[in-house]
C-alpha cells in the first residue's frame, strides 16, 4: 500500500501542466492557449530588446554599421521594433509547440495489449488522461479524444469517431493558421518600412540637389552638390537593405516554426489514430461478428 501511495504522489508531481509551463503564464502573462502567443508579452519583450539595442550601439564607435540603424530615421526604428517583435512571436510559439508535444510521449491506454474502447472502457482512458494532465483540455491532443470519448459515452457512436477526429484536425489547423495573423502582417510591413525610408531620402536629397540648382548656375558649384545627392542616394537605399535583409531572416524563421507545428498536428492526428481509433474499430469489428453469430 506505501508503494502504491508513493507511485500516485510521484505521478501527481509529474503531471504536465499548462497553467504551469506554459512560457507567458510561467511571466505573469495570460498566455494564449495552445500555440496562439499573446501580444503584450511579446511586445514587452520586443521593447526591451530594442532598448538595449541601440544601447549598444551608442557606445560603439561610429561606423557604417551604426549609421545604418541611427541615421537613417524614423523607419529603421520601426523595422528594429517589429522585428524583434515577430522574433518573439516566433519564439514564444516554438516553446508552446514543445509544450503541446508532451502528452504524446505518455501513454494513454491501459498496459493489456487487448485493450478495446468500447463504452465501458472509456472511463479508462479518461483516468489515465487525467493522470497525466492538470487540465488535459488545455493540450490539443487530450481535447480531441476527450470530445471523442464523450461523444461515444453519451451516444455510443463508435462508427462516428474517425469523422469527428478529422473533423477537429481539420479545425485545428484553421486555428494554427490564424494564430500566424500578426506575423504575416509584420513580415509585409517591414519591407515597406524599408521602402518608404528610402522613398524618404530620395525625397530628401533630390530636393537637396533642386535647391542647389535654383541658387547658382555656375557649373563648377554644382560637382560638389553632385556629390552630396549620391551620397545621399547610396544612404537611402541602406533603409531597404536593412528591411530586407530582417524580413528575410524571420521569414525563414517562420518557415521552421511552421513546419515545427505542422509536424506536431500531425503527430496529433497519428497519436490519435493509433491509440483510440484503432481501438474503436477492433471493437465495432467485433460487435458486428457478435451480432451476426447471434443471427445465426
């Protein structure tokens, strides 16, 4: 009896939690449930970033790589914000990815290797769950076979529960999509914020180069001011270049996280297959074999 107690404490103390390992909730965060990231705590965390940024970068030493982020106005300091702030994003959901992969390492059928679900073993499997998970309906994965094994409890529908998975997979994956909102729109905006900042020195020195033109006309003042206007050209492109070259690191970023939570739905959708659909159909299998030898 002592060691059965002590089994139950350990397993207790190893239940997975999201409440408590979630990473915005483990800051004080309301953490966005599954793999959907919060924007204040991101965005905190971008604004700090951005912060010592350019606090480092005022005690270096002028360079060219200083100028490109300190001279170069306003747009560059918007780039730097949202793309620290995607990172984040981007961070963040490969924590909450990590964290919504653990209950598929757990086992969730009982140890007989001719276990079927049927109506009278559902209870099984949701104490298991239960054992397994502070609140399993906050883990993908448990809450698509908790809604399938209530639908089977109430209504018995066995035939039904293969539907009903491909049916939530197929509302997951709306919900990760949507979840990539925010990300989408800052990877669009931050190219344009390079562009708009090189439009904006264009501006600038072409209408540097006209004032010059209107003051004199002697050919011999207007090399030096030939000079001005290129350098400025060649410094207003640095806007875009440095947009680029942000939005093509997270881009490829978000590549990777994508594909990161693609492959853990899909893990999802596997898991549940083989531990309760599998199950259910050995069960209705054998219930139609009954049936037809009591006919007989």
């Amino acid at each position: 009896m002592k060691d059965s107690s002590t089994t139950e404490q350990v397993s207790a103390k190893r239940k997975i939690s999201w409440r408590r390992d979630d990473f915005e909730r483990r800051f004080g965060f309301e953490g966005g449930r599954y793999t959907k990231v919060g924007s204040l705590c991101s965005f905190l965390m971008a604004a700090i970033s951005s912060v010592l940024f350019y606090g480092v970068l005022a005690l270096l030493p002028p360079s060219a790589f200083k100028s490109m982020f300190t001279e170069r106005g306003w747009t560059t300091y918007a780039v730097v914000l949202l793309g620290f702030w995607t990172f984040y994003i981007l961070f963040i959901k490969t924590r909450k990815i990590k964290l919504q992969r653990r209950p598929l390492n757990l086992p969730i059928l009982p140890e007989e290797s001719d276990f079927t679900l049927t109506v009278g073993t559902v209870d099984e499997v949701a104490t298991i769950i239960a054992n397994n998970a502070e609140s399993p309906k906050d883990f993908l994965v448990y809450r698509r076979i908790i809604q399938t094994l209530s639908n089977l409890r109430n209504f018995g529908q066995v035939a039904d529960a293969d539907a009903i998975f491909r049916s939530q997979a197929e509302q997951d994956e709306n919900i990760s999509e949507s979840t990539y909102s925010l990300v989408s729109g800052f990877l669009w905006a931050i190219p344009i914020l390079g562009f708009i900042g090189t439009v904006i020195g264009l501006s600038s020195a072409i209408g540097n180069f006209a004032g010059v033109l209107t003051a004199s006309s002697d050919a011999s003042e207007l090399t030096p001011a030939l000079k001005d206007v290129t350098a400025g050209l060649s410094t207003a492109f640095e806007t875009t270049l440095v947009a680029l070259a942000v939005a093509l690191a997270l881009q490829l970023l978000n590549t990777f996280v994508r594909k990161s939570e693609e492959e853990m739905l899909d893990a999802c959708t596997e898991f549940c297959t083989q531990n309760i659909v599998m199950k259910l159909r050995l069960t209705d299998r054998r219930g139609a074999e009954g049936d037809a030898e009591g006919e007989a």
